[in-house]
C-alpha cells in the first residue's frame, strides 16, 4: 500500500478551515466565564442609570467581559474569572446580584446608589475564600437589604482572606460576624447608623491597622481590652459619637504603628493622660480630641507627652476644658497646626520661646481663651511661616507687635481683647497676600489702617468698636476684593471715598455709629452683592439715592448668584444687625441668606423712592429718625421677602398702602409719628400688630389703635367746612386789605425818605398826566 499522503480535496480543506475557526472561537469564548458574563448584562448593566464614566456604554456584548471597564479577569488555571470587579461610582442605583462571581478577590461598588447586595446563600463560605477587598462604601444599605448577611450572620465570618472591608456612608445598624477576620487590616464602619457599645472583640483582630467607627450613635464606655492588643494599630477614629467614662491615653503606648487618633466630639468622655506614667512607643502625625473633658483630674493640663511627639502635623484640643500655661515645645514640635482655641488657658510660657528658633506652626488657633498678657514684641519673627493667626476673644493688652516677617499671613484676627494702642504702620509690612483683618472690640486709637499697607488681597476688614478717628483711608478704593468692610461706632468721619462702596464682592458695608456726612453715595446702586448696609447714626444728608435697581424685572441689587463670604473665614465670621427691634448675630447659612439695609437716625430728606420696594430679597429696611416726606411707596408691595420694616419719626403722610397687609413674613412693623392719615387696613399682616406702631398719627384711625374713622372724617370735615364759610372768607379779604393799608401808612409816616421819593414820584405822575391831557 502506498503510504504517501494523498493530496486534501477543497471539501476537505473547507471542512479543516471551518473546525479550525470553531475551534479559535471556542477558545475566545473562554475568555470569559459564560455565567459570569451573562450577571454582567442582565443583573448589572441595567443598573446603570448615569454613572460619571459611562460604564455601562463600555460593555459592548460583542467585545470579550474581561476587556470590560471595571472588570478584571485571573486565576483559575485558564485564567478567564471575573477576579476583580471595580465599579466606583458607576451610578449603580438599585439591588445588585453578586451570586454569579464566586472567584471575586476584589469587590468595590462604592459610591453608588445600591439598597442591596445579595451574595450566594449555599456554599458562598467556600466559594469566596479568596475574597480579600470588600467596599461598598457611600450606598443607601440597610439591614433589610440582603448586605445585613454580612453582618448579622457568620457568612462573613468564614471569608478569612479578608483584609480590608469597608461599608462606611450607609444605613447599617450592626457588625456582628466582623470580630472573627482574623486577617483584617482595614475596617472602615464609619458614618453609619452603629448603636450600642463598641464590640470588645474587636480587640482579637490583631492584624488591624486602620479602625474607624466615627460619625455613629456607639455610647458606653471603650473597654481596656479594645486596644491594647492592636500593636499594629495606625489609625483609630471613634470621632463624633456618644462615648462616656475615663479612657485612658497610656492603653495606646504599645501601638509603635500609630500616627492618627481621633476622639473628638464625645462630650462625656474624659481621656486622661497624666494619672500614669508611660512611654509612648508611638510617633503620632495627628491628634484630634476636640471637644472631650482632657485631663480633668491633672489640673487640666495640656497633655505631657506630646512633648516627645516629633513628627506632629497638628493637634486639635479645642473645647477640652484645658487650662494654665501653653508650654512652649508646642510652637516647636508641630509642622502644620495648632488648635487650643474654647479652653481656659492663661497665659503663653515665654521662657522658651525666642532666640534664634522659629516655630513652623501655619495655622494658631488661641481664640476664646483667658490668655491676658501682651503680645511679645518678637511674635512675629517667632512665628515666620504663619498663615492663620486668631487670638481673639482673649484678655491681651497694650499695642500689636509688627508681625511683618510673617510674610505669608493671611488671616489675622485679634478682636475682642483689651488691645489699647495706636496701629503701628508696620504692622503687616507689605504683606499683599493678607486676606483678612480682623480687630473689632477693642480700645484701639489713632487713624484707622490700612497705612501705605499694600492690600490687593484684602476680602474682610473689620474694626468695629474701637476709638478710631480721621477719614476712611482713600487706600481702601484699591481693595478691589473686598467682601466685608466694618467701621461701625468708631469716631471716623468725613465723606465715603468715591469708589469704595462700588466693588463687585462687597457684601456688608457696616459704617454706622460714625460722624460720616454728605450724601449717600451712588456706588451702593452699582452693586449687585449687598446683604448688609448699616449707615445708620451718621450725618448723612440729601436724598436716598433714587437707582436702586437695575431693572425692572430683575432682582438687583441684593441679588447673590455665589457666596459673597467665601473663604476660610467663612464659617466663623459673624455680623450683627439690628433689625426686628433687637441687635441679632448672622452666621454661617443665616448670614448668606440675609439682607437688610439700615439708613435710621440721619438727616436724609425728601421721599423714599419707589425703585427701593423691587428689592424682592431684602429682608430688613430701617428708614427711621430721618426728615422723608411724601407717601409710603405702594412699590413696597414687591418685598414679599420683608420680615421688619421701620418708618418711624419721619414726617411721612397719605394713606397706609392695603397692599402691605399682603406681605406674608412681615413680623416687626413700625411708622409711628409721622402724617399718616386714613384707615388703617386690618387684613392679614398689619392686624398682627399692636397700636405703638401706628402712635403718633392724629389722623390715623382703625380696629387696631381703637379709633373710628367715622368720628375722625366728621372733626375733619368740620374743619374744613368752618374754614369755608362766608364770614371767614370777607373777614380774610378785609383783614389783607387793613394790613396793606395801614401798613403803607406806617411806612410813609416814619421813613422820611420813603416819604419824600413817594411824593416826588407823584408829582412827575401828575406832570405827566397833566401833559396828557393838554391838547
């Protein structure tokens, strides 16, 4: 038999052809497990309802799963499971399916929309034993979603290749099971809604590294036992929950790991730091224990260890009922920042501060303290690198140091002292980048700053009560983005710098309790960003500007599309306004939402312009104690948003405007003495109100002040009728013509020269008419 092979037909060759090409889809196939796959397109793809990177666009049923954004494939001999499935905020919103993915090693699903998370409820211990990355983190998961299989049963117990599980930003109430991964190193439980004691068997996972439970509802007592056993420790956060009794620092000594404690905002728990001694094995970068009780069976201290943290970034023990000496190895061993301020420290050990040594300290919060000394003379060589200074709301006297070797200070805020000296003009030197000045509430005297100071920057200048005199500083009109400009009840005076008022950001303008004069000026119409205008117990004269607006359908000025306070004095910058009869403080959101405008006890005249009532968002108008004339603006009908409006002590007349019972949130209303006549309207808003608010008006009458306005038309009317009757019309002619008479008599009688020109006029008159009538 011939054994030599024969040539292929085309049949054959097409048939090879065919298997071969099955054959190479077959083996793409395997690409992906089919499953697997499949819970992809049906249980996961739908989900997608608008995710930032479009994962959902990305799954293209023709491409290979494994090639799939957030999906990744590994392990299992072929090597085609999914092993990784990373879909960060993929707008995921709904009940997710995870059954399908058994050989899962990484699941990261956070910051979605997902209410549940179900997992393979037979053999599902076995099948994700190499699970070792858990987060669903930033969901809306409840208990009552499939996830509390995680926690409240042993499930999650049996995944022992768990090491970072982090389910943070839901709405789970517990954690059971969590205590026997034994592996863990990363447990982020925080911003829950976690109740009851912390679990003491927490303790047993001494691989953990990263611990945080903050932002919950956990109370008791921390069990000794928690962490002593962690030596691996690096980060504990226990922050913002309502933890009581004594923990004590030392039980952390072992932690050689630890840089970042945060307790803060457990105001029952008391941390004490000095009952025992101990070594710290630690090198802490953070410490937060702000508003816990520190050290109260030690005096109050500030905390002795710290001295041997070298490696600080900042501290944070504010409101922790601190008190004494600030030691002076604080200004040295921190790098970033140092937060003191709401405890009840007395004074700054100087001993060891100066020299050639310079604190690298940022950002020194001391405010809302007893510190009373003077501000040392070399503050500001000793604190080079500060950004950030407060020490307001202390007890420091005498002047400010020069602090302009500080040459990257922003903020500067030493209000609410007993500083009582003249600004030295080299105060901040040329610091361009300062941002904010803040000295109000103290006895400081001489000419207000800014000097020759170079303030481009400058967004809040406050100086309110203090003993300044002279003009406003023409320098200001370069500040260009201002936000905040208070001088109010100082001894300034003079006219407002044309320009100052006209700036795009200003959004409080507080010049009241001064000697200012001159008419308001027109910059305040040009200015689309006011919340606050206090011009009040000036001198002020003229006309309120008649341009406060800018059209008539719009809402401007007082009309803010972004934050006119924004900045990192924000959230603690504060202003007080009198309105509604009292002097309230706006802060934070209040102080963004409120406007008002203050123009009270001045000399302004004429009428109150109409444009004034399409200020929509004004809140409080305060035109009391002035000489305005003329009618209330039927205008103010528009201000649905006016809580108090005070017209007082003017001499204002007509009608009280029906339209004003109208405005809704009307609370504080007052025109007593002026010339306002007519009934006043009982409907809505104005019924609310007692009598002292319309007093003063004769010619008032209403339900409200217990006047009858039938009695009121009938005494006027009398008036009037008297006036028009002939006896008193022949009488005034008659007596005109007896004072013009008589009163010529007199003239001639005793001015001789009177006399004499008077005869002499009517002798050429006589001449002449006598020439007339020759003919």
């Amino acid at each position: 038999m011939d054994r030599r092979r024969r040539p292929r037909t085309p049949l054959l060759t097409a048939l090879l052809l065919v298997s071969l090409a099955a054959a190479a889809a077959a083996t793409l196939s395997q690409g992906c497990d089919g499953g697997e796959r499949r819970a992809l397109l049906r249980s996961i793809k739908p989900l997608f309802v608008g995710g930032e990177f479009g994962y959902g666009d990305a799954w293209n049923e023709s491409t290979d799963c494994c090639g799939w954004e957030g999906v990744v494939c590994g392990g299992g001999g072929g090597g085609h499971r999914v092993v990784s499935l990373s879909l960060v905020q993929a707008g995921i919103a709904g009940a997710v399916d995870g059954a399908a993915f058994t050989a899962l090693q990484e699941l990261d699903l956070s910051w979605n929309r997902i209410s549940a998370f179900s997992l393979p409820s037979a053999g599902g211990e076995r099948a994700f034993q190499k699970l070792s990355k858990l987060s669903l983190s930033h969901n809306s998961l409840t208990d009552e979603g499939v996830a509390a299989l995680l926690l409240t049963t042993s499930w999650i117990s049996n995944l022992t290749s768990l090491r970072v599980v982090d389910l943070s930003q839901n709405f789970l109430h517990g954690y059971n099971g969590i205590c026997n991964l034994h592996q863990l190193e990363y447990l982020h439980l925080g911003v829950n809604m976690l109740h009851g004691t912390i679990n003491s068997c927490l303790g047993k996972l001494q691989q953990l590294k990263y611990l945080n439970m903050e932002r919950n509802f956990l109370m008791g007592e921390i069990a000794p036992n928690l962490l002593i056993n962690l030596t691996k420790l690096e980060t504990i956060h226990l922050g913002v929950n309502n933890l009581i009794g004594t923990f004590m620092l030392s039980w952390l000594a072992n932690s050689s790991n630890l840089v970042d404690v945060v307790l803060s905002h457990n105001y029952n728990l008391k941390i004490e730091t000095e009952l025992v001694r101990w070594t710290p094995l630690f090198q802490l970068v953070y410490l937060n224990l702000s508003n816990c009780v520190i050290n109260r069976r030690s005096n109050g201290v500030v905390p002795t260890f710290l001295s041997t943290q070298l490696s600080l970034s900042g501290i944070d023990l504010s409101h922790c009922s601190l008190q004494g000496r600030i030691p002076p190895w604080l200004f040295y061993n921190l790098s970033d920042f140092v937060l003191l301020n709401g405890n009840r420290m007395d004074v700054i050990d100087m001993d060891g501060l100066g020299g050639n040594m310079t604190s690298p300290v940022q950002v020194l919060d001391l405010s809302e303290n007893k510190i009373s000394m003077s501000i040392p003379t070399n503050f500001g060589s000793i604190f080079q690198f500060l950004d950030y200074c407060d020490m307001s709301s202390n007890r420091l006297y005498g002047g400010i140091p020069s602090l302009a070797e500080a040459t990257s200070l922003e903020v500067l805020d030493l209000s609410s002292n007993n500083l009582n000296e003249e600004i030295l003009p080299t105060l901040i030197g040329n610091l361009s980048i300062l941002t904010s000045l803040l000295l109000s509430n103290n006895d400081l005297t001489g000419p207000m700053p800014p000097f020759h100071w170079n303030l481009g920057s400058l967004k809040h200048l406050s100086l309110e009560n203090n003993r300044f005199s002279g003009w406003l500083s023409p320098l200001l009109s370069n500040s260009s983005n201002l936000k905040t400009l208070n001088v109010r009840n100082n001894h300034l005076s003079g006219i407002i710098p044309d320009g100052l008022l006209s700036f795009q950001q200003l959004g409080v303008i507080l010049l009241g309790g001064n000697d200012f004069h001159g008419p308001i000026p027109l910059d305040l119409c040009f200015n689309n960003y006011l919340h606050f205008v206090d011009l009040s117990n000036n001198q002020f004269s003229g006309e309120i500007p008649n341009c406060f607006y800018n059209d008539f359908w719009t809402d401007l000025p007082m009309y803010f599309n972004d934050d006119p306070f924004s900045g990192n004095i924000t959230e603690r910058m504060s202003v007080d306004f009198t309105t509604k009869g009292e002097n309230l403080t706006y802060m934070g959101e209040p102080l963004v939402l409120m406007t008002g405008i203050d123009l009270s006890m001045n000399q302004l005249s004429g009428a109150i312009p109409p444009p004034l009532g399409f200020l929509r968002q004004l809140k409080s108008l305060n035109l009391s104690h002035n000489q305005l004339v003329g009618p209330i603006p039927e205008t103010f009908m528009y201000m649905q948003d006016m809580e108090s409006l005070d017209l007082s002590y003017n001499h204002l007349n007509g009608s009280l405007p029906m339209q004003l019972a109208n405005l809704s949130f009307l609370c504080s209303f007052n025109v007593a003495y002026n010339n306002l006549s007519g009934e006043i309207p009982f409907q809505q808003q104005l019924g609310t109100f007692d009598e002292s608010a319309f007093e003063g008006n004769d010619n008032l009458c209403g339900e409200i002040i217990n006047k009858n306005c039938s009695s009121v038309l009938h005494q006027n009317q009398g008036v009037f009728d008297a006036i028009d009757t002939s006896l008193v019309f022949w009488s005034y002619v008659f007596g005109c013509f007896a004072l013009g008479f008589w009163g010529t008599v007199a003239l001639l009688i005793w001015d001789e020269v009177c006399r004499r020109r008077l005869c002499d006029l009517m002798d050429a008159l006589m001449f002449k008419l006598g020439w007339e009538f020759v003919p």
